[in-house]
C-alpha cells in the first residue's frame, strides 16, 4: 500500500464514523445454525484509534445475499451497494464483496469514504443492527490464511511443558508459520463443529491482520503501509490431530471445518491503536487468555516481512498473528471445549467473537 492509501486509511470517514462511543459490546443470545448465524448487537466498542471504518459483510434480512456494510458508532449501518445507487456514485467495485473492495485500491477507497461520509452527514439510508446477521468480513478467502505459531514467550513457555514434540527447547530466531484452509473461516458468531474424531478441541484468540496490497519482500519499515485493517480471530484447534497424527504436522489439526471464526468487521487500520490491544478468550464468560499487543515477541512488520520473503503477500491475504499462553492444553488439569459451551474472542478496540460449540452433524 503505498504512502497515499495509508493516509487515505488514516483520515476519518467522518466523526460519525470514527468517533469515541462509551460503552461496552453486548452480545444477545445467538441463535445459531451450522451455516449461517447471526447474533443482535446492541452496541459497538469504541475504535481503540481516533479515527477508522468497521467494514463487515452481512445478510441483512432473511433469505437475502450478503452485502457488505459500514458500521457506524451508533449502531447504525450503511448498506453500501443500496447507498451507492441512492447517491449515484459507482464505487467501481463489486459492494456485495469484501476481497473486491479491498483489491480496488485508492480509488475505491476514496469513494467509500466519500459515500459513507454523505451518509454519515445527511442520515440518510441507515439500517439498525438489529437482526443483521454477520457473516466473517471475508467469508471466502481466495487463500489459506497465514498463521504465525509460538509468538508469545508465555505461551511457547507453557507449550513447552506439554509438548510431545521437544526438539523446540527456545523461541526460534524467525516466525513460524503454517496456514489453516479456507473452509475453517466461521461467522463471528456461528457454531463451532465438534467432531467425534476429536475430543481436544483449543481456543486461540488472536489479532487478524488483513494485507490491501500486493506485494513481496517487503520491508520492515514499509510493512505498515500494507496492512488493510484487522479483525478479531479465534485459530480453533484439534490437539491430538495437531500433535499426535499425521506426522506432527499442524496443518490438518488446524484445519478442521469452522475451526476460524473471524469478524464482526474489519476496522480500517487507522482504527487500530495496536499498542492499546488486548487478546482476550473466555469460555462460559471464565476469562482464560489476556495479553497486550506489547506481549507479542514478533510484532506485526517483522512478522509481515519475514512472510514475503520470496513469497508474494496479495490483497485480501489474512495473517492471524498468534495466540497468548492460557491455552487449554498447557492448563493443569488440561481443559477443552465441549457442545454447549461457549467461546467467547475479545480484540479490545476491534470487536468480539461469540461461538457456541456444537456436536457436528452428518
């Protein structure tokens, strides 16, 4: 991304828009299905950055396609293909998809501001939360995303303790990555599948980063520029698939079907204040992880140069960034989610995930 976009991304869409709102996110009671889910919001958490757009997709009556949204500080939504057309403005990308918006570069993003700032302006063509359901912001990725392993010094620490794989006595000198397949990305509020071929089901709260350009070996200095925005993300895990089959490999028991749920939105990275982050999981409201952003041992332009070296990082790309310790299978007596419970992934200052577990159904 280059210096233009970033000040784009850094100016407020209007106050409005990017305003401080007091209060806290309450979440109803989802009423949950194992496709589509959506939970009411009553209000939204204030952006932990002065300034920044929540940008989710959504369905917003029944039955309907999803559409992609702005998420203003009151609550109220901007549909923007329905506001598009109200105003007469072509965005010049496709306003139902997220991966088109944030592949149309300045120029698209300029005119949401534009678009979202009349609407903010004139409250005209406002929508409620009420009964929107939320889809991930990106509920097909056109790739797997990028995940980073072992990027908390406590959490490698009560790893290491547990591990059945001790060949890692310290933290690597570089980031370690694997992915996880697209068809792990879950609503922010859908029911995760518990699978009868594992019973070691793991919570890992985590920051989402998501790349808004093209690019590779890119810098440490310049990696900034090409961040997007963030989201909140859960990297949901099989520990004895993870640890025990398949030779070792991650990727399998990373993998299982809507082990990542992801969302309510992205917040524009403007919005993001990381130094003020905090990665937070519950299970059945028990607080069980709680880190800062500071914690992270590779912050998120080493992690972002280190990925694309020699490996091209494209628009739309998600990186979740690594977990805190409080995992359940470093705990003593190890615990792990059951159907019934309920996973709960706070990013202070982005949003929060809301998860029930369900026994998965053939």
């Amino acid at each position: 991304m280059d210096k233009n976009r970033r000040n784009l991304l850094k100016v407020s869409a209007s106050a409005a828009v990017g305003g401080m709102l007091a209060g806290t996110q309450n979440l109803a009671s989802a009423q949950t299905n194992d496709t589509l889910n959506g939970t009411e919001i009553k209000s939204v958490p204030p952006l932990s950055g002065k300034v920044g757009i929540r940008l989710a997709t959504c369905v917003l009556t029944p039955g309907a396609a999803p559409t992609v949204v702005a998420v203003l500080d009151d609550g109220k939504i901007v549909n923007l293909k329905a506001e598009a057309h109200r105003q007469r403005i072509n965005l010049g990308f496709d306003a139902t998809s997220m991966l088109a918006l944030i592949k149309s570069g300045d120029a698209g993003f300029a005119k949401l501001k534009t678009l979202v700032d009349n609407a903010a302006k004139h409250k005209t063509g406002f929508l409620t939360l009420e009964k929107t359901q939320f889809l991930s912001p990106i509920p097909r990725p056109d790739r797997n995303i990028y995940c980073v392993g072992w990027n908390y010094l406590d959490h490698f620490e009560e790893g290491q303790k547990v591990r059945t794989d001790n060949k890692m006595e310290k933290l690597p000198d570089y980031p370690v990555f694997f992915s996880k397949a697209t068809h792990t990305m879950n609503s922010p509020f859908g029911a995760i599948p518990h699978d009868t071929m594992s019973d070691t089901t793991d919570w890992e709260a985590e920051i989402a980063v998501i790349i808004g350009k093209t690019g590779r070996d890119i810098s440490e200095e310049s990696a900034m520029d090409y961040v997007f925005g963030y989201s909140a993300f859960n990297d949901t895990t099989s520990r004895d698939i993870q640890q025990k089959r398949h030779g070792g490999q991650w990727f399998k028991g990373k993998s299982l079907d809507g082990h990542g749920p992801m969302g309510p939105w992205i917040v524009t990275a403007a919005g993001v204040n990381l130094d003020d982050v905090r990665v937070i999981c519950r299970v059945n409201g028990v607080e069980k992880q709680n880190a800062s952003y500071k914690q992270m041992y590779f912050k998120i332009p080493r992690i972002i140069a280190e990925l694309s070296r020699g490996l091209t990082l494209e628009a739309g790309d998600i990186i979740a960034t690594g977990t805190p310790s409080g995992v359940g299978f470093a705990r003593h007596p190890q615990e792990f989610l059951h159907p019934g419970d309920m996973m709960e992934t706070e990013i202070t200052g982005v949003g929060i995930l809301r998860n029930p577990i369900r026994a998965y159904k053939v």
